[in-house]
C-alpha cells in the first residue's frame, strides 16, 4: 500500500498513526500533553485532558475503532493530518481524518471526523474523473514555501473567496494544474471550469445570503451555507473546519486540506461528514461544546 508520510514527520505523528492501527492508543497515553483536548465535531463531544481520553479508550464497547488504510499523512511543524479508513469492531468502515496539533514531541490536541461512503450523483458524471479515494494521492512538484505573512494573506482570501463563491477570486487564488479530490464518493474535480461547472449545475442550490465575513484570531466566521469554522495554516497545508446547510439534505461538517505553494492553492481534498448524536455510555468523560462557534 502506497502511502504518502513526508521523511520528517515527527515521531509523534508515526506513533499516533501505528498505534490507532494495532487498536491500542491507550498506550499513547505519554505521548499526550496531561491538558490534551480531543474534538469530536459532529457529536459536539469535547474531551479535556488525556487521562479522561485514556477512559473512553478502555471503556470503548468492543474495543474502539483501528485504521485499517492509510491514505496520506502530511503536514509541518505543529500541524498534521492524517487521511484513511478507520474499521469499527461491527466491520463498518468509515472515511477518517484526524487534525493533530502539536507542542514540542507531544500532541496537545486532536481534532477527528468521519464520514460514510458516498455515491456520486450522475448529473455532476460530465464534470468529474473517477479516482480511488483510499489510494494515496500523487506527490505534487516540489514549489516554494509561502512565508508567515503570504501564507494568511492567501488562506484568509481564499476562505472568504470559498465561502461566497467567488470563482473570479478563487482562479486568481488556484495554480495552474488545481484539482479537488473527495475521496468519499471517489471523484476529482480535474480543474478550475470544471468546479464552476459543478456549482452552476447544482440541483437546487440555495441562494446566497452573506450578511458579513470576518477575520478573527483563530479563524474565518462567514454566516449562510458555507461557514468556516477555523482556518490553520503551517503551510505546505492548511485546513479549514466548516458546515454547510443544505435547503434538503440539513447540515454537513466539511473538512477542507489546501495544498499550497509558490503563492497558489494547487490541491484541495475534501471530506463531507453529518452531525449523530454523541453515545451516553461517554457522556461521563465528555463536555459538550459548540463545534459551529470559531474556536478558541
């Protein structure tokens, strides 16, 4: 199995990832900060400090999830991801994307969603290139860092740009040879017109209603469809948390990973996830927060 891991990405993050596999990250337990806090957005599930963390673990009915595929691991700095397939001890397998956020050689947080299996609707077939969404994704060519300064430059106009749908913005914002992988229902967006295209066609696509977008400390807050929660950049990747109100479908979280370089976004993966609500055998190790509120 192919998998995308740079050559220096932290011991932390290798041990994280090899020991959500074997099934056993209790034994992670000293590779935590003692404050860690564990985000379960679509339950609205907040676990603060690892020994709490540590509970759910072990009290897990059957035995709690384990990666089973690894997509990619990517990231810099205090800042990873991690993309695969987790498999429930029931035999489910669900998409899976873990945000770590790191201090020193520890984690401090993590910030974890999951999402179905979705089918492709046939009216978008035209705009799309079919694409196996567990198969590690091509390495892109190598590009030159964005400093501190252009890197939030970019990612807060490309956030704003996404949110009110500005394609006009957003191509001026895309590298040439820009896609969109959304490897739930296995399609790629092969380009610019093609994301257009899929917009315009949008069955039913509610209309925009975007009273006011701000710049706060921790991220974008954009009222309407699209909402960023946080934006987090460490360049090469940043990832922009959000939810999206359909007029039918109700409410989805989207988890948006930017690839950027050379002072363009040149890659964009997406995972689509919907709120459930949170299991009471936890709710003794839990606090419940707002995963819609900008975070602190």
């Amino acid at each position: 199995m192919a998998v995308w891991m740079p050559d220096d990405a932290p011991a932390i993050v290798r041990r994280w990832v090899d020991t959500f596999a074997s099934g056993d990250l209790a034994s992670l337990h000293d590779g935590r900060d003692v404050g860690h806090i564990a985000r379960w957005p679509q339950s609205g599930e907040l676990v603060r400090g690892r020994d709490a963390l540590r509970q759910i673990e072990a009290a897990y009915p059957g035995g709690g999830p384990r990666l089973t595929s690894l997509r990619r691991v990517d990231g810099r700095d205090e800042l990873w991801t991690v993309e695969g397939i987790a498999t429930y001890p029931d035999g489910d397998d669900w998409f899976f994307l873990a945000i770590l956020e790191l201090t020193g050689d520890r984690i401090s947080s993590t910030t974890e969603y999951f999402g179905q299996t979705l089918e492709a609707p046939a009216w978008r077939a035209a705009h799309v290139v079919h694409i196996d969404g567990r198969a590690a994704p091509p390495p892109l060519p190598a590009a030159a860092d964005l400093t501190s300064a252009e890197l939030h430059a970019l990612t807060t106009s490309y956030a704003a740009a996404m949110a009110i749908r500005d394609f006009d913005a957003l191509r001026r914002f895309r590298a040439p040879g820009w896609y969109t992988d959304w490897p739930q229902s296995g399609e790629r967006i092969p380009d610019h017109e093609a994301d257009v295209a899929i917009h315009a066609d949008y069955p039913g696509y509610p209309s925009q209603n975007f009273a006011s977008v701000r710049a706060a400390e921790e991220g974008w807050e954009v009222t309407a469809l699209f909402s960023p929660i946080r934006v987090h950049g460490a360049g090469p990747i940043v990832v922009i948390e959000g939810v999206n109100d359909y007029p039918d479908d109700g409410r989805w979280f989207i988890a948006g990973l930017v690839e950027v370089g050379g002072g363009k976004a040149r890659r964009e993966t997406h995972y689509w996830t919907q709120p459930f609500e949170p299991p009471a055998w936890r709710a003794e190790f839990t606090e419940r927060f707002d995963p819609t509120a900008p975070r602190a």
